[in-house]
C-alpha cells in the first residue's frame, strides 16, 4: 500500500500537491542530516532517516550521502547495505530484501512521469511498486526502473539499465539489461 496521501499505485495524480511538497522536505533534511552527521554519531542510519522510513530491520547500514523522494515508502528488510550515492524515488513501495546489497550510485525509481508534454507539465506522474528480493546484488550506478520486480539472488551489474522483471537467480547486464549468456552466468557479472 502507498504511504503518500492521494497516490494510487498506477494512477495519474499530480504530484505539485502542498502534502506531497512537505513530505519531500522532511525527506531532505532527514538525508540531510544522514549525510553531514559524524560518520560515528550517526551508526548505521541517521536518526532523522530511521524515524523517516516505511521499515528498516536489523543490522542495515546506509553510506552517506544517501537520497530517498519521500521514505516513507522504502522497506527495508534484515541486514540490507546502501552504499553511498544511492536514490530511491519512492513514490510507491520500494521493498528491498534481507542481505541485498546496492553499489555506489544505484538508483531506484518508482516515479513515471507522463508521456506527454500538457501532463509533465501539469506535474502528473504514476507511482510503479518496485521490489528487490532477498540476497540480490546489484553493482554500481545501477538502475532499476518503475514497477520492475528483481527476484531472490539476482545479480544487476554495474551500470545496467533494469526495465523489466528480473528472475531468482538471473545475472543481468547491459543497457536495456538482459540476461547473461550461460557461460557468463558461471562466474562474474562485469559483461
């Protein structure tokens, strides 16, 4: 279910609402804070961010800086690490699963901006669940697009391009990404 207040997962709304604007603020000063905090002050997660986002279980650990479009939205399950320079546009649920790892840099988003010029223009945009399962690892600079699923184990390698759902187990690369040849499945992800 969407945390934001008027946003229907898949449904066109604007997203220039004054609740939506302060939502965002409270965002970025939790990041904010997060990011210029001394690194042994702050531990795993600045308080700011913590108390912010929709769950975040045991034994996580966000590198700074770190952005996230709301927070609210963004799950985090057991033992999860975010390293530094990630963004979540969490305009929908963003779940992310026990010991996943993100790289430097990777990007999350759940925001579909309209197609058209009038739309973009009156601020509309569609919120796409995204969910990343447990023990995937995703290299850096990364990008996972609105409403793409990456299943158990999976391996994203750096710089890929995610547009669609990714299954357990698989190794994607490239720009759209797609699935490794068999003998590159065998040993690293850097194809």
């Amino acid at each position: 279910m969407n945390a934001l207040p008027g946003v229907e997962d898949g449904v066109w709304y604007s997203c220039m609402t004054e609740d939506l604007d302060a939502l965002r603020h409270a965002a970025r000063l939790a990041c904010h804070e997060h990011a210029t905090m001394d690194p042994g002050a702050r531990g795993a997660c600045g308080p700011g961010l913590r108390a912010l986002l929709g769950g975040i279980g045991d034994g996580c650990f966000l590198e700074a800086p770190f952005h996230a479009a709301y927070g609210v939205n963004l799950h985090l399950a057991d033992g999860v690490y975010i390293n530094a320079f990630c963004t979540v546009l969490d305009t929908a649920r963003v779940e992310i699963g026990a010991r996943s790892m993100l790289g430097p840099g990777v990007h999350i988003y759940c925001a579909d901006h309209h197609h058209d010029i009038s739309g973009r223009r009156e601020g509309l945009e569609r919120a796409l669940p995204v969910r990343i399962g447990a023990e995937v690892w995703i290299g850096g600079k990364a990008t996972i697009l609105p409403g793409v699923t990456v299943g158990d184990g999976a391996i994203v390698a750096a710089g890929a391009v995610v547009t669609r759902d990714v299954p357990p187990g698989a190794k994607v690369a490239g720009v759209p990404a797609r699935a490794l040849p068999a003998a590159h499945a065998q040993g690293d992800a850097r194809a």
